[in-house]
C-alpha cells in the first residue's frame, strides 16, 4: 500500500501541512496500557504523534493518509528524561532541536483543549535500541530541515526521517520505508498544492519514491500505542 507525504511538510513550529482530526478515543489496550485518568509519564524512546491543522488543503491529503485509526497525524518526536524535565528530540521548519514536553504538547490541542496527541512506544523486545537511537538524535541537533524529503541522507532532516534514521543506527529498521503518493485517491491526479509546492522547490513530484512518515509509523507492529492525551 503506497503512503501519502501529507505528514511531512513543514508546519510551523512543527513539521508539516497538517489536518486537524476531531475523532475520540480511548488508550489502547498493551503490555504498557495507561488509563486516560491517570497521569501518563512519557518514557526514554517513546515516541509522540501530533496531530496539527492548516485548513482545507490538509483535509483534501488527509484522505490517503493510512494513521492509527485514521487519525491523520502530521508530525512525531521522540521523547527523551534528563532527570526529571522530560523533552521531544523533534526536526521541525528551523531544524532539528529539542523542545519541552509541555511546550509540544501545548502546540496543537483537540476542540476540548487537550493535546492532540497520542504516545507509541516500542515493544519489548527492540527497547536495547533505545539508548543509540537517543545518542543518534542528539547528535543531528543543529542540522536543517530537509524540505524535499529525501529520506536517505543524514545532512538535513524531516521529522518522520529523524526518528526511522536514529533507530536504525541503532541495529533495526523498525520502520520500512514504503512507497509515497501524492495523488487524489480513484483519480490519478496529482494534488495541485503537492505540484506547486515541488514546483517550488525547482524538483520533480517524487511518486513512488520511498519516504516514511509519521501515519505509518503509528500504524507500525513494532511499537504499541499506550496513551492518548485526549478523551471523548
């Protein structure tokens, strides 16, 4: 199944043209699963999934967007605890950086006021890559952002890149790269925001080239989905 891009323009303070999904649910059932009524602590390699708005563009590249339960997410961050301050190692329009937990969460809320975000965290058995996937992260801090998402270089980085590129230094793709669309589904077209946009950039639509991105990611078997920040 091809993905869209739609995550991973950049959006701001955060990483892309985005679409603001209204649905609600509850957390996730998992090894990790957390109750919507208690305090969730975010852990080391844990990592975030946003969801932002920009209008009617966004929707219209929403609808080819696979995300976990279709909730339509345009940017993620990896979450990192220096004693007890808890940040997001994040690639957003300035470049890589770090951001306070409070602040990310704060960036992007549901109609309810809460944050739009969900947590996934890895499963078990891949937690030994955490600890070089985090070095990795750190060690990217200062480099641009890569606005024509090309997923194999480590000059400049897309959000969804920064965090399929620290796990997998770390000894494992845990999120195969899979082929990008930019087309309107059942017609053929190509998005007229997408053409312009790489218009813009001087560079051809990359249709059918292998990208990552942030709704495939939360669709992943390789990580569990262990709290929503938002409720019905």
């Amino acid at each position: 199944m091809k993905h869209t891009f739609v995550q991973l323009l950049s959006m701001g303070a955060a990483c892309a043209l985005a679409f603001f999904a209204n649905g609600c649910l509850q957390s996730e059932q998992g090894s990790d699963r957390e109750s919507q009524n208690q305090t969730f602590e975010p852990k080391n390699g844990d990592i975030l999934f946003q969801m932002g708005k920009c209008g009617g563009f966004c929707e219209a590249i929403a609808a080819v967007t696979p995300s976990y339960r279709d909730l339509n997410f345009t940017h993620n961050a990896l979450v990192y605890r220096d004693a007890d301050t808890v940040y997001v190692v994040e690639a957003v329009s300035e470049g890589v950086k770090t951001s306070n937990l409070d602040s990310f969460l704060l960036r992007h809320k549901t109609e309810n006021g809460e944050p739009a975000v969900v947590a996934g965290r890895l499963k078990p058995r891949y937690k030994h890559l955490i600890p070089g996937a985090l070095d990795f992260a750190h060690q990217q801090i200062g480099k641009p952002y890569n606005h024509d998402f090309t997923w194999d270089t480590d000059s400049a980085f897309y959000c969804a890149q920064l965090i399929y590129s620290s796990f997998k230094v770390s000894g494992d793709v845990l999120f195969p790269p899979a082929p990008m669309t930019f087309k309107q589904p059942g017609e053929g077209e190509t998005f007229e925001g997408w053409k312009t946009y790489f218009e813009n950039l001087q560079k051809p639509v990359p249709e059918g080239v292998p990208g990552v991105n942030p709704g495939a990611m939360s669709t992943s078997e390789n990580i569990d989905i262990v709290h929503v920040y938002f409720g019905e």
